[in-house]
C-alpha cells in the first residue's frame, strides 16, 4: 500500500485498472487489486489440504507443550511451523489421509525417555500406564511425567500434566466421557539431562523429550 500525494484522487473510492485508490487514517493511499487466483480441487489437492488441516487441528491442541519442549532453542522458524512440518509430511498411511500415530510427533529432541509401556484401558475411561524409568540418573528419576492422551478417532488430544514422577514407574488418568469405545495412544513427556551439554558453570540443562509409547491398536479402546 502506498501513500498518494496527488489531489486527482481526491476523498473518492475509485479503481483504475489494477490501482485501488481509498482513504486509510485519513490519507489517500493505493494499492493494487489481487490477482485473480483459482481454486483448483483435484483430488490430490483435496487430499493435501486435509492432510495439513488435520496436522494443524492436532498441534494446535498441544501447543504450549509444544512450544515449552522447545524452549526457545528454535533460531529459524517457531515450534509450531517445525512440528507441522515434519508431521505433515512423515505420518499418514501412503496414499491416504488416514494418520498413523505411531508416528505422530509433538517434539523431536533427542534424549532418554521411559521404556515398555504398558497401556490398559479400564472401566470409567480410567487408562493406566505402566513403565520402566530407562534411567539411573536421580535427576532424571526425581522428575514428573507427564502424558499426552490422543483420540486416534477423533483426532483430539488431552494433556495429563505430571502424573507421576519417573521412579514411580505407574500411573492413571480419566479421558473424556465422549471417548468412550475410540482408540487412544499415549505419549510420555520426559526431562533428559544425560544427553545435554555441560554449561559453562558446568550445570547441566533441561530437555523435553516427548515419544510415542503405547496404544494407537484396536486393543486400546476407552471404556
């Protein structure tokens, strides 16, 4: 948009050939039309745009985890656009716009995280975990767990901060009453220090690791 300083144009809306000529805070400005775009909707088009749409509807509901597993580490682009990215491209059945949620995921740090999760879908939409902490580190052992509960359904996710500490190796958690008879998976949000680097004052950091561990088969149905 850009300021016209020519009286021709006046106080009047007009258009002149791709020129728009209005008022905006009080000053004559210009700007040109949109180009006529089309809308193509082949079939592949369709497919992609569902794709990303249901992409996008996920992240969107576990942003803040998201964005806190990254902690500003990020120097080109935000958590979101890197999540989006990488699942929009990596977790539907080929061919499809079916997602696979075992490969769905929410951060992509490396790091350690528990092992051998248990899931058990039990009555009252009670879902319990069992797990091995994968450690020995008591900083890693002394942080909470927490779950993110995904409807492989309905696409929906619940975050279940804390649940336990990492030692206590078992946990439970209530899905939404509407979840009832959908499949679910389950993925752990860990802290990892082993893996990081030393700061200068010699200080270990905090890292988020989030991973897929359990559910996403027909065994896994909320009751």
């Amino acid at each position: 948009m850009a300021i016209v300083q020519n009286p021709i144009t006046g106080r009047t809306r007009k258009k002149f050939g791709t020129a728009v000529f209005s008022k905006h805070y009080e000053q004559n400005t210009m700007r040109t039309r949109p180009m006529q775009v089309s809308n193509p909707r082949t079939e592949g088009q369709v497919m992609q745009r569902s794709k990303f749409a249901q992409t996008v509807d996920l992240i969107r509901q576990v942003l803040p985890i998201v964005n806190d597993a990254y902690s500003n580490t990020l120097k080109n682009m935000s958590p979101f656009n890197k999540i989006v990215s990488i699942n929009s491209k990596n977790i539907f059945v080929e061919g499809t716009n079916e997602i696979d949620y075992t490969k769905v995921q929410f951060c992509d740090n490396e790091g350690s995280n528990v092992r051998n999760v248990e899931l058990t879908c039990e009555d009252d939409q009670v879902v319990s975990f069992l797990w091995e902490p994968n450690t020995t580190n008591q900083a890693e052992l002394d942080e909470p767990v927490s779950i993110i509960l995904v409807n492989c359904i309905k696409n929906k996710a619940v975050n279940f901060p804390n649940v336990a500490l990492r030692s206590e190796s078992a946990a439970s958690v209530v899905a939404p009453v509407e979840w009832v008879g959908d499949m679910v998976a389950a993925y752990f949000n860990t802290t990892d220090y082993t893996t990081s680097n030393p700061k200068a004052d010699g200080s270990i950091p905090k890292k988020k690791v989030i991973r897929f561990k359990a559910g996403a088969d027909l065994a896994k149905n909320v009751k």
